[in-house]
C-alpha cells in the first residue's frame, strides 16, 4: 500500500488529501478517490476526470498510466485565468505609464 497526497489549489483554497492506494491504483484513479468536488463546491462543474496531471510540478503524459509510489504528491492543474504572457505584457504597460 501506497501513501501518497493528491492536491488542487485556487487563488481561495488549498486542499491536499491523504491516500493510502492499493496496489495497481493509478494517478487518475487516485484523484477520483480524493473526492475533489465534493472540496470545491464552486468547481463541481470542472472533470476532474480529464484534468492534467503532475507530480510534484512535473507534467504526467499518460495519468491513467501512472503508478503513484509513496510520497509522491499529484497535483491537479486548472485552467490559468489569465495568459503569462498577457499579465507580463499588462504589468509591463502599467510600469511605463507610472
């Protein structure tokens, strides 16, 4: 049995929940387990079920083919609000204009 974390965070709200996994439990499946929407009550629309994936900030390529080992800490990635590139270039006109 597999101890592992499985995170998802908004700009309000962390949560990271505990697991301990069978063997032969995969990261999706692993998420699923987390209950996250029932922890999110405004992002019960979002499917965890095809969210990306990562551990420890490395993307996961294949989640459903993914063996979590104890310690390792998924992490559920969401929608960016904002484009990095579009604040970059927001913060860079703001600075020029002071």
């Amino acid at each position: 049995m597999e101890s592992i974390e499985v995170a998802f965070a908004t700009p309000e709200h962390q949560t990271i929940v505990r697991l301990t996994l069978e063997p032969g439990i995969d990261a999706r499946r692993a998420v699923m387990l987390a209950d996250l929407p029932s922890r999110h009550p405004a992002w019960r629309g979002f499917d965890f079920t095809q969210a990306p994936l990562g551990i420890f900030g490395e993307r996961l390529p294949s989640p459903e083919e993914y063996q979590p080992v104890a310690g390792d800490r998924i992490e559920v990635y969401r929608p960016l609000e904002l484009d990095p590139k579009q604040a970059r270039r927001e913060r860079a006109a703001n600075a020029s204009t002071r």
